[in-house]
C-alpha cells in the first residue's frame, strides 16, 4: 500500500469515526454562563435573530451521519450544556455528494421582553378646605 494510500485510509476512517460529528464552541459576546440543562432540553432552531437576546456561544459540526430530527439536532445537546434557549441557524448545507453536512448557530439566551409601564391609579381631585 502506498503512502498515499494509506493517508486516504486514515482519513476516510477518521471521518467516519466522526459519526455525528464533534460541535466545536467559541465564545461568543460576553460569554454568558448560564446553568446547563437536560442534553434534550428545548431548543429552537430560528432563521433570523429574535427581536432581545444575549450570545453565549457559536456552534459549529460537521455531520456525516444525521441523527433523526436532521443535523441541526447534533448542535442541541452542546447548547442545552450552555443553558441556551435557542440557536440562530448560519449555516446548514450538505458539502458532498454523500451527505456530509456543515451545521453552524449561535446559541443564545432569550431576554423577556420590556415589562409594561407600571399603570397608574386614577387621582382623585385634591380636598377643598371647608369654610366654617
């Protein structure tokens, strides 16, 4: 077997030990640090950023065998370990003809939005002095 053979073997077998794919983190903003949650916690996978946010983290796999749900799910667990409560989605495309796909988001933590003014209770008109 030639030499680069053998480096195709290595590889071929390095990426197929991948299975799902390795998520790689990079802080992100101020690198919030949140409580972790359950590995299949609730996450929502969004298009586009939500109107109030934080960064905690970008997420990144490459996926060559997708777990049911899609690749996108290979992101979940690392996310839930973040305390995130979503993921803005990049990028999700496959990169070849055998399937290999490239996930990436940004896990974030969702800010309630604004409390309401406080309302204020109607004022009654002052006391007039009484004249006696």
């Amino acid at each position: 077997m030639s030499a680069c053979h053998l480096a195709a073997l290595v590889a071929l077998v390095s990426l197929g030990s991948a299975g799902c794919g390795a998520v790689k983190v990079k802080s992100a903003g101020a690198g919030l640090k949140l409580a972790p949650k359950p590995k299949d916690c609730e996450i929502a996978f969004l298009r586009k950023a939500p109107p109030a946010f934080e960064e905690i983290a970008d997420l990144e796999a490459h996926v060559t065998s997708a777990p049911p749900g899609g690749a996108l799910e290979v992101l979940r667990p690392k996310a839930c370990e973040l305390g995130a409560d979503a993921i803005i989605v990049t990028r999700n495309f496959e990169t070849n003809e055998f399937g290999h796909t490239l996930v990436a988001g940004t896990a974030i933590k969702l800010e309630a939005p604004p409390a309401p003014p406080p309302v204020e209770a109607p004022r009654s008109p002052p006391a007039s002095a009484v004249d006696l």
